[in-house]
C-alpha cells in the first residue's frame, strides 16, 4: 500500500465547522440516538451525542446497531449495519466511533463520492488528504496505480482544494487585462478580480507591449494569415520564418538557427534528436524541466551535477566519460529559479578537456546579459565556445517561440531529427513578425536594458536594507527572495496581495523542501515607485507575519 493509501486509512474527513451531519442509530435495547458527525474514516465514523445522558449498558464496544441513517442537509443516506469500535462516555457527551460494515465511507467508496457531489461548498464533510502532509510532489513521486485509470485524479483533486485554502496558491489566475506593469487578475482562488503591480512577468524589457512591436504582429497577421498552416518543413515556413532564423543566427555569430513554437520545444527537440544511444549527457540538476524532459526523451544516458558545481561535473566527466561516444554538456546560462549563472568558461573549458559539446539555455539571459544583451556566454566571453546556443522570444523579447542556434551541420541534422519540431505546426507569423521587430528594438534601445538593471539594483538595496542579501546574480532580473517556510508564505503573499503586488510564490516540489520563495521577476517598465511599493509591502508582510531573515539561509 503506498503512502496517499496509507494516509486514507487514517482520518480522511473532517466535519466542516458549524456543518450539521448526524447520524442516527438504533441501539439494541430499541433506543434512538442521533450523533453529531465530527470525523469519518475508511470505514467508519465518529461522532458526539450531546443531548441526554447514555448509560453504560445502552452502547458498547462490539455492539452491532441493526440500521443507521446519516442525514446532512437535504441528504439522507442508509449506512446498514455498524459495529460500535469505541464508547467514550465524558462529562459533555458520548463519543462512539462506528465502523460501517454495509457501506463504505472511504475516498473510493459510495458515501464519499456522495460528499463530494453536493459540490465542495455545500460538502459537510472537509477532505483530509492534507496539504499539511501531502504535496503535489507525493503524487509525483509515487505509485498511484488503480484499476480506474483516473482514481488519482480524483483524489489529486482533492489534495489540491485544500492546498487552494492556501492564499499562496494563485496558479492559474485569470488576466482581465495588462497595461505594461499593471495589471487586473481575477485570482483563480478568491475568483476575485484587482488591480495589480505584476512581478511575475518574464517581460523583462516590456516588448511584449511595445507599440512598434504589436503593429509589426498586426501586420504579419494582414500579409500571412494568423496559422502557419502546418510545421516549418511541410508549409508552415514564411519568409518571417526564414527571416528570424538568419536575424538570431547572425546576432550570436552562428552558422543557423532553427525556430520552434516555444522554448519549453526547442530544449525537448534539441536535446532529443541529438543524442544517440551510446551518447551521455551531463546536466545541471537544477535544469528547467523542458531540459529533463528532452533528456528523458533522448536515445542516451545521464548523469546530472549538483547545481552550478563544476567541480563535480568534472568528477562526473572523469568517472563516466569514457565509458561513451559523444557527449553533451547542458546548463542554462541564468537559472528561472535561482537567478544565479554558471561559470561558463570552466564550463566550456571542461567540454574541450573531455572531448564533449556544450549545449546552453539562455532563455532567461537572452536579451539581458553581455555587452550587446546576447546572453551570459556573451558576457563570459564564451559565446564562439557553445556549440548549441538554446533561446525563447518568450522572455526578454516579450513574443513567443524557442530556437536552437549553432552550425549549419548540426542545424540541418535537427531540421530533420527534432520531432518537437518537425511534427508541430510552426511559430505564428505574427510571434514570428513580433521577434523580428523586438530584436530590432532591443538593439536601438538599450536604455531598456539601463532601466531594467536600475529596477534590478534598487529592488536588491531596498532588499538588504530588509536584511536580505539576494544571492541571484547582481544582473539577474529575477530575484529569489527565500523565506524558506511553506506556510508562512501563504501568510506573507496574501499581505503583498492585500497591497496590490503580485508575485510568484515557489514551494516545494519546484524548489527543494524548506526553501520556499517568492520569485520576482522585473522589468524595464517598472517605475521606481512600484518597486518602493512592493518593498513597502514586503516589509509590511514581514511585520505582519512576524518573519525576519535571520533564521533563513541564504
Ligand atoms: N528553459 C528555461 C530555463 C525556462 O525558464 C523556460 C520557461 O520558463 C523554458 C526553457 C521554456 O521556454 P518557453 O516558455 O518559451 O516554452
């Protein structure tokens, strides 16, 4: 039995308070009693009676009740016959715990889904595949097989509306409308709707509302329609297309570049159509999960490094390297979570020495690092030393769709090999038209870039003035700010929503255990005073829930 089962077992369902669920017994000298439900479990109940007096000899332990009745608002159900499991006579009233034998109250029984059906409000009865006990990561990680294929749904969905009680739950909010920084979102937990300072864009230059860049994606859908109609190699390939492929090639100084429609694409693509079965691949084991994926995906091997630590990649190198052919080395060039960058130049230093290629996600530094903003390889002066240069325009260039960029050879190899791409429609031509005009953008002002890197050295000050050093990259216009308890980020968000600031807040299984975070994300159309205000929010929300940063480590 695994664990979600084990915890079923137990006590699953609690009585809601102020619900009135009873349950109605005859007991075997012919008496009538009705007993207020407090709790169920896998096969019983338990609950008080507090009006009268029971005697001793009316109810006991083994005693078999003939018929009972549990009666919650309009609902009636028959339970049949209980075996009295526990008496607990007390001076407020008589506790019995019952043990159904006709009818089950469990997750898979009848009763159960009874309660669920009344719809989650009107449940008398709250669910106790606790949020407390249980994570998404218990779903993940362990077995859930059943003979109904869909069982775990049923009970995920469970974990999951006690987890949405949590303020820190706000996946999957709904955007009314976004004016570059501000915006309305109607918070899929309250389906409440408010305005809002948004820290959780990946528009860190604010192209995706860039006036120039949308006219250009009008265009595009004017001239090309709004589908390409079918994957680059069948039809879908416009001359916007072709266009974009020699744009980015040309601005990292590779020989090619292919598009994918999304980043999360071109990393399974990419990953997957290189790697042979006698191949192995090293891997950052903080990698993205579009990079675990194409991993898993891959004909080859794998061995993971601890996060940013060359030193164990080249242990690794050295114990496994010999035993392949090729090798791929993958890291990303700013990490989504963390902030922080590798030490490329080690990176691309060890590749040489062990005879392996290098493969690196700028999907977060794209745009932002380096002289020209070409990336952290540019930055570390490496960029000629990557082999494969992996992106999005998702991110920094605020449209959409991933590409891989490196030799004309091993480009061609991927046109044809890539089944991410080559059996999926290809990028809209108005994302495409949208890319092209926001790299033109990007290089005519580079006072997006001067501005999001103010955002980024005021947020981190005003941070430390809160006593917290930002262990991100001093450039990294994502801030990790970790405060480390799961639950006292609930607390906190809801406060920093209370004042209008919108940000992500990381648990685990995104994260590690213990080291929860809200993740900010900047951007050049951040004003100074939305940055004063979510630290003022943020100093509120620490006030509030009486957090400091001393008993965190960071
Ligand atoms: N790689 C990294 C490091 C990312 O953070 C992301 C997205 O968040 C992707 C790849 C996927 O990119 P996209 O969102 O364009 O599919």
């Amino acid at each position: 039995m695994n664990r979600i089962a084990k915890g079923l077992r137990a006590k699953r369902f609690k009585a809601r308070a102020g619900s009135e669920i009873k349950l109605t017994i005859e007991t075997q000298i012919g008496n009538k009693l009705t007993f207020r439900i407090e709790n169920a479990a896998l096969t019983g109940l338990g609950g008080w009676h507090v009006e009268g007096q029971i005697s001793e000899n009316e109810i006991a332990m083994g005693d078999i009740v003939p018929e009972s009745k549990l009666m919650w608002s309009d609902n009636e159900v028959s339970l049949g016959r209980l075996v009295v499991r526990n008496v607990k006579f007390d001076q407020d009233g008589t506790f019995i715990g019952v043990s159904c034998i006709d009818t089950k109250v469990p997750l898979l029984g009848s009763l159960s889904k009874m309660f669920e059906k009344t719809g989650s409000d009107e449940s008398p009865l709250d669910f106790e595949l606790s949020s407390k006990k249980y994570t998404i990561a218990t779903f993940l990680e362990e077995d859930h097989s059943h003979d109904d294929l869909f069982e775990k749904c049923r009970q995920f969905h469970l974990l999951w509306s006690d987890c949405m009680k949590n303020p820190m739950y706000q996946y999957y909010s709904v955007r009314n409308e976004a004016h570059g920084s501000r915006v309305n979102f109607k918070l899929s937990r309250t389906k409440k709707s408010a305005q809002y300072i948004n820290f959780a864009s990946f528009d860190y230059l604010g192209l995706s509302v860039d006036p120039e860049v949308k006219e250009a994606s009008k265009s595009a859908i004017d001239k090309y329609g709004l589908s390409p109609g079918g994957s680059l190699a069948l039809s879908g390939k416009t001359k916007l297309h072709e266009e974009l492929e020699a744009t980015i090639s040309k601005l990292l100084g590779k020989e090619d570049a292919l598009l994918f429609n999304a980043g999360y694409a071109a990393n399974v693509g990419g990953i997957s159509a290189i790697l042979g079965l006698n191949d192995v691949v090293f891997a950052d084991i903080f990698s993205h999960a579009s990079i675990h994926d194409g991993i898993a995906l891959a004909k080859g091997k794998s061995r993971y490094f601890k996060h940013n630590s060359m030193k164990h990649l080249e242990n690794l190198l050295k114990e496994h390297r010999p035993n392949y052919a090729g090798a791929l080395l993958v890291t990303e060039g700013l990490f989504s979570m963390e902030g922080d960058a590798p030490n490329l130049k080690e990176l691309v230093r060890l590749a040489k020495q062990h005879n392996a290629r290098t493969f690196l996600d700028e999907c977060h530094s794209f745009g932002i690092l380096g002289p020209n903003g070409m990336g952290a390889a540019e930055r570390d002066g490496v960029l000629d030393e990557i082999d494969l240069f992996m992106g999005t325009l998702s991110k920094a260039f605020g449209a959409g769709g991933g590409f891989v960029c490196g030799s004309k050879k091993v480009i061609g190899w991927m046109r044809s090999f890539a089944r991410a791409g080559l059996f999926s429609v290809g990028l809209t031509p108005s994302s495409v038209a949208a890319s092209l005009k926001s790299l033109e953008v990007h290089q005519n002002q580079p006072e997006l870039r001067a501005r999001l890197k103010a955002n980024i050295a005021q947020l981190r000050e005003g941070l430390a003035k809160l006593g917290y050093q930002a262990p991100s990259d001093p450039e990294s216009p994502v801030i990790p700010v970790i405060v480390g308890d799961d639950q006292k980020i609930g607390a906190m968000n809801q406060v920093l929503l209370d004042k209008g600031v919108f940000v992500n807040p990381v648990i685990f299984p995104a994260v590690p255990v213990n080291s929860a975070r809200f993740r900010f994300s900047l951007s050049a159309l951040h004003t100074q005073s939305d940055i004063e205000i979510a630290l003022t929010a943020f100093e509120n929300a620490m006030q509030e829930t009486r957090f400091t940063f001393s008993g965190t480590h960071h």
